[in-house]
C-alpha cells in the first residue's frame, strides 16, 4: 500500500508540532530539515539530570530533618521523596546504560 507524498508530509509535520508542543517551544527541537538539534538534547539531558540531583537532595534534607526531630517532616514525606529520588537514580542510570551502549554500538561499526 502506498501512501500520497501530501498525507506523509502533512504526517512528518504533525509529528514535528507534536514534538516541539513536548518540548515546550517550536524553534528548539527540530529545524526546517526535521532533523532535532543537538542543544535541544543536551538541555533536555542536562534537565533531567539536574533533577534527579534535586530530588535526592530533598530526600536527604527531608530525611535530616526528620531525624533531627523536626516537627514539620513526616515519616511518609520522607519515605516517599527518597523512593522517587531512587527511582529517578535507576532510570538515569538505565538511560546512561543505553548510551554507553549505544556509543559502543556505533564506534564497532565498519566504516
């Protein structure tokens, strides 16, 4: 089945607008080509990873405070923050896991 080169470009541009809507302005995420620009990556990288340091500095302010006996710092709060500070640990880990190996992949490749 083959498909009219209009209803494909209109596709690739929708998919485009949808990505640049995720990403929260139109001109950083692709180009006119379609092709995603490499600061639109790195600043989405470097965010993620800043908040996984935040999130595990507020699991363990929390967690001092309540050790310390802090009155305004519950048990769950801190047991729940230190859970999504660990889950965001082990998903920033897997992703690094994938670009090492990706990076691997691509480097054993004949040229």
């Amino acid at each position: 089945m083959t498909m009219p080169v209009n209803a494909l470009s209109s596709a690739l541009q929708q998919m485009q607008s949808m990505a640049a809507q995720a990403a929260g302005s139109n001109n950083t995420v692709a180009d006119q080509s379609g092709a995603a620009t490499a600061g639109g990556f790195a600043s989405a990288l470097k965010a993620s990873l800043d908040k996984i340091s935040g999130d595990q500095t507020t699991a363990a302010n929390e967690s001092k405070a309540f050790e310390l006996g802090s009155s305004n710092v519950s048990l769950n709060d801190v047991m729940v923050d230190g859970q999504k500070a660990n889950i965001g640990f082990q998903f920033g880990l897997q992703v690094r896991n994938k670009l090492v190996s990706a990076y691997n992949d691509i480097m054993q490749m004949q040229v």
